[in-house]
C-alpha cells in the first residue's frame, strides 16, 4: 500500500480517508476516466495506468470511463481557448485503441469499460439545471486559465462550465471511492467529490499524479508539440527518444514510468550527483522503457544500434526505402509525406533548429527543393533514416 500512496503521486485528497479506506478490507470503486481525443497513447499517459494498476493489484474495481459524451464537448483544462472536439463515432473509435494499448499494464480482464453518454445523453434539461445549482460561477472562474482568457480578453463560453459537472457526475453514476487524474485535472475531481456530497454519496478519494515533461524539458509531453515518447514506437525510436530527454528529468522518468526499485534510483540520483555521466543512466532508462514495452532482447538491440549510431558514428544498418514522382518537390512535403514528421508545422519547426540533413549536408532553408533524379538520404534529427529515390 505504501507505493500506492507515495510513488509517483503529487497529491492525496483526503488521505486519511484514503488510507482508511484501503485498510477496511473493502473493494473500492476505483474511476479513470479519459476522453480519447487521439488514437495513441504516450509514456506520460501511463503514469496514472500504472497508478492503476497498483490498485489493480491490490484487488479493487477498476472502472475505465470513455468520455463519449464528454468528449464531444471538450474539456476546457489547461486551454487559453476554447478545446476543438471530436464526434462520438471518433471518440469510440480511439477508446478502443486506448484499451489495448492500457492492456499493456493493466489487466484487461479486470477492467470494466464504461461509457459516459450511457448516462448523461439521458438526463433531461431539468436535471442539469438542477445539477449546476451545486456550483457557482465565482466557482468557476477561480480557475488560472479563464483568469488568463480574461486578461487576454479571450472568450470564455458557458458550455465550457459544465464539463467539471459531466465529470463529477461520472463519479456519482459509478459511486467511485477513488477517483485518478494528473494534477491539471484537480478541479474537475473536486467536482466530483461536491457532486457526491450533495446527492447523498460519500465523497470520493482523489489521487493526483504529476504531468510528465516531454523529451524538449519544458513542455507537457503530447503529440501536437512533438515531445512524445509514444508506447507503440519501434524499440529504435523509443530508445533514441530516451536519450533525448534532459538531464534533470532523468529520476523523475525512473519513477514514473518504470518499475525501478526506489532504492536503486535513489541510488542512481546520488550517483549522478557525484559526477556519474547522466548519459549513462539514460540508457539504463531507455532499455527500462523498451523492455517494459517490447522485450529485453529488443531492448538489447536498440542499445547496441544507438551505440553503433551515436558512438562509432555509423549509420544503422537497415535504412527504409521509399519511392517518389521523378522531378521537383518541396523538402517539407517528402518530410510528411514520407512519415519522418507528422505535420508540415513539425517539418518547418525541425529545419528552422538545424535538425534535416540530406546526404550529411545540413539543410537551413525551410522552402528548400529536391530535385529526384537519383537517391538520396534524408536525415532528422539523430535518430530517424530514410532513403528516398525515383
């Protein structure tokens, strides 16, 4: 029980009800809920899977909730404007994706999925205005980023108000005794706790965990700002990722997103104080994450590819082939169309930072163009390879 309430957690609410609780011998209702606006997971998103899985463990009911009605709305959390959303069919579709990727850490034999448009697309106009009778707009408008939006004279909208409620009445339609999320999603879990309270049920527990800075150092790990490490990479682009991240979030990364004694990182952390080369741990970090996700042998041969890569100075020994239209084209679409980036935003940032070469020469003009007529080898970053030909 002590890793549930310690490792990786940022803040309990309450924990000596919490820690009751746990002790009564009583299997808990245990809530995630996730409105799956993207179809793959990241290393950040599992922090919390992990969380709970130790609940898992301990015996308890765990309920992953799919906001296909919340969703549809979109949450409004840590957004200086209002959050674009998705359809129900989209949302449907990625939470189906999302259950096998948890399957990874989380049993999914002892899961119960769940659904919120099976409740709310129920209630009537009546009920919800007597549920938005338990808040008040003061509430509301405590939190930072509508603060921010009034500053920046940013609009603000009403249904973006009821969100928390959704949320906190997933927790009365399930009647959760915990309830999980990272610490963005504090006030939306309070929300649940008041909601419980004022329809006759005991209040949930609540479990924060920290957000996981992405691979730049600065921001939240996500996709849209490209600072993912996603769980579903190739051992190779999971590895180099790794090594990628900054020295100082190297411990935090041990501690949530593996499963690395705490005594050993601690270990590790007095170590690289002591002039350890952080380089070193990061491997260690890197072939942690690989093996948890893939294998160990894969692992192996992600950490003896990169030391091929990055130590000798030598290119891997399969680079990926693809075929163009002989002629002219734009640096940023073969980036795209190729896959080497996701976007042409992603392509244009990547050049502006030095970071594409073709044939070793390092490439600085964003509107640059390829004349295909014989192979080339395109570069981005330290890690990511292709052959491009006619």
């Amino acid at each position: 029980m002590s890793e549930v309430l310690n490792r990786g957690v940022a803040d309990i609410i309450v924990r000596a009800e919490l820690e009751e609780a746990l002790k009564s011998g009583k299997t808990l209702n245990v809530k995630l809920g996730i409105d799956p606006s993207g179809a793959d997971l990241h290393i950040g998103h599992m922090v919390v899977i992990k969380k709970l899985k130790q609940l898992q463990d301990l015996g308890h009911k765990i309920f992953l909730l799919f906001g296909n009605f919340t969703g549809q709305i979109g949450d409004p959390t840590d957004k200086l404007e209002a959050r674009k959303v998705k359809t129900k069919k989209e949302l449907e579709e990625n939470a189906r994706t999302y259950v096998k990727q948890a399957g990874k850490i989380l049993d999914p034999k002892k899961v119960e999925i769940v659904w919120n448009a099976d409740w709310l697309e129920k209630l009537t106009f009546k009920e919800v205005i007597k549920l938005s009778q338990i808040f008040t707009v003061s509430q509301m408008l405590e939190r930072d980023m509508y603060q921010e939006r009034i500053k920046k004279n940013a609009p603000i909208y009403m249904h973006e108000f009821f969100y928390p409620l959704m949320q906190g009445y997933d927790s009365v339609a399930l009647k959760a005794d915990i309830e999980l999320g990272g610490t963005d999603q504090t006030f939306n879990l309070l929300a649940g706790r008041e909601m419980q309270r004022s329809l006759g049920q005991k209040p949930q527990s609540i479990i924060t965990v920290p957000i996981l800075e992405g691979t730049d150092g600065r921001l939240k790990m996500g996709k849209t700002t490209g600072n993912y490490i996603g769980i579903n990479e190739a051992p190779k682009d999971m590895f180099g990722k790794t090594m990628s991240i900054s020295d100082n979030l190297i411990i935090k990364y041990f501690e949530l997103t593996t499963d690395v004694p705490l005594e050993e990182i601690k270990k590790m952390e007095k170590a690289m104080a002591e002039g350890e080369n952080p380089r070193n741990l990061k491997v260690k970090l890197a072939h942690a994450l690989v093996s948890f996700y893939h294998s160990k042998e894969l692992a192996d041969k992600a950490e003896q590819e990169f030391a091929n890569i990055f130590s000798k100075n030598a290119l891997p020994d399969k680079i990926e082939e693809k075929k163009f239209p002989k002629g002219e084209h734009k640096l940023i679409d073969l980036l795209v169309q190729s896959e080497l980036l996701s976007s042409k935003g992603e392509a244009r940032r990547m050049i502006q930072g030095g970071g594409v070469k073709i044939d070793d020469e390092k490439i600085s003009d964003e509107n640059a163009v390829i004349k295909l007529d014989k192979e080339y080898l395109l570069q981005v970053g330290k890690r990511k390879f292709l052959k491009i030909k006619p």
